[in-house]
C-alpha cells in the first residue's frame, strides 16, 4: 500500500486499527476534553492520563518513540503560556534578569504552565494515535456519524486534499530547478548568486508555486463539480456499532468522567 510522505496514517492490524472510526473519534474527542479540564496541579491524574494514551499507543502497535517524537513537534507552541509563569501572582520562586529587567516567576504561574505543558502534550499524542490507525476518509465519515457540520467536514476534507496538491507541485518545482542547476566541480565553489539572488529565486518559486497550485486546483474543483460533488462526502452507508464497540465506548467514557470527576473534587 502507497503512503504518501504527508499522510499520517500507518496500516497495521491492532485491535486500535480495526476499532470503529466513530468510536475513536469521541474518545479522542473526549479524553482532549478530559485533560484539558483537569485542574492545575493534579499530578496524579495527569500521570493516569499519560498512562492511558501510553497503553493505546502500545496497543496500536505504534512506537513509543514515534508517537513521542511527532508529540515534541506541537512542545515550542507551549511556549505561548509561558508568560503565565511571571504574571501570576503568588509565592516568588525565582528571578529571571534580562538586562534592565528582573523577572519574578510564582510557584502558582510554574504549576499553571507545567500543567498546561502536560495536558497539551498528552492531548496531542492522542491525536497522533487517532491519525495514525485511521483512515482520513473514515475520519471524515466519523465527523458526519457524530453530527459535524457538513460545512466544517467538507473543509477538512478539501484542505487536507489540496495539501498533498500543494506538496506535489512544490516537488515538481524542486526537480525542474534540479534538472536545469548546474553543479561545479572545483571544490568549495557554490552554485547560485549571492543571498539576494537566491531570496529573489525562492520568492519567484514561492509564486509560480502559488499560481499552479491554485490552477491545479481549479482543475480539481471543476472535475469534482462535474462527477456531482455538492459539497458532502459520500459513502456507502455506514454499519451499526457492534456490541464490542459499545462495551469499548462506554468503559472508556466512564473512565474518564471517573478520572475528572476524582480530579475536580479533590484538586478544584
């Protein structure tokens, strides 16, 4: 089976890859929701929760590492809450001097960010698992299941298509530009001009690749008109969940509101 470079899903037979589309989408759903609820400072549950995506990952017969590493990606945009640390008010901890200025961190602002650092990592890694063990157009087919509106799936839906027209068009300018580069044979001597040569080159490929995007795209779009797309994923209509999915659906929802429901009267 062809996997394109972008697609983050990978085949496999675990029983995370033959579960319902439906049903790991409300759980993902759910457990986002779970974790981002959780109030600051309950590391326990946060530990339970890390444990819960851990075990899903292993039985998706995904790796650990792969899962963690693609998670690190989404770690520098945590850094948008780290003002948190120094604007809270509370028990001072630390300062932080830069130049002129003296930074003062609270204990309250630490908890806060480490806590929004942990739940955004492991929301994300349940994200991962999802992406990797199901098909985007069973995705798709899952959003319609549980009532998304068609508009927001029909944009999904066409953005993550012309995603792969954009990469395959940027990789069609990168072998013409190969295929026409001449490489020197004196060593040390770099082909292209100077920085402003190559930043006017990148900008000029930055817009021939907007411009046949868009047109390819148009092409796409007209072809897609004239085969009867009005804007709704269509599919043979989808199977009643089996009595197994039922039992999976409604443990897994039971465990997580057990799980916040622990957290917000102990740590609320």
């Amino acid at each position: 089976m062809h996997v394109h470079f972008l697609d983050p899903y990978r085949p496999g037979q675990s029983p995370i890859h033959k579960l319902d589309s439906r049903v790991k989408f409300v759980l993902t759903l759910a457990f986002i929701f779970a974790a981002a609820l959780t109030p600051t400072g309950a590391w326990a549950i946060y530990i339970l929760l890390l444990a819960l995506v851990l075990g899903v990952e292993v039985l998706s017969e995904l790796r650990v590492g792969y899962v963690l590493k693609r998670a690190a990606l989404a770690l520098p945009f945590i850094l948008a809450a780290l003002p948190i640390v120094f604007t809270m008010p509370g028990e001072p901890r630390f300062i932080l001097s830069i130049g002129p200025w003296a930074l003062t961190a609270s204990l309250p602002g630490l908890e806060r960010f480490i806590s929004i650092a942990i739940k955004s990592w492991v929301s994300v890694q349940a994200a991962i698992v999802l992406a990797s063990t199901t098909e985007f157009p069973d995705l798709l087919m899952a959003m319609r299941a549980v009532r998304v509106p068609r508009l927001l799936v029909s944009i999904f839906g066409l953005m993550w298509r012309y995603l792969f027209v954009l990469a395959d068009e940027a990789i069609r300018l990168m072998r013409a530009r190969l295929s026409r580069s001449g490489v020197s044979d004196q060593a040390g001597l770099k082909p292209g001009g100077s920085l402003a040569w190559r930043a006017r080159v990148t900008g000029g490929m930055a817009g021939s690749l907007f411009v046949r995007a868009f047109e390819r795209s148009d092409r796409i779009y007209m072809a897609m008109l004239a085969r009867g797309y009005d804007g709704e994923a269509r599919s043979e209509p989808l199977q009643a969940l089996s009595g197994a999915s039922w039992v999976v659906l409604a443990l897994s929802l039971f465990t997580l509101l057990a799980l916040l429901v622990f957290a917000l009267l102990f740590w609320a």
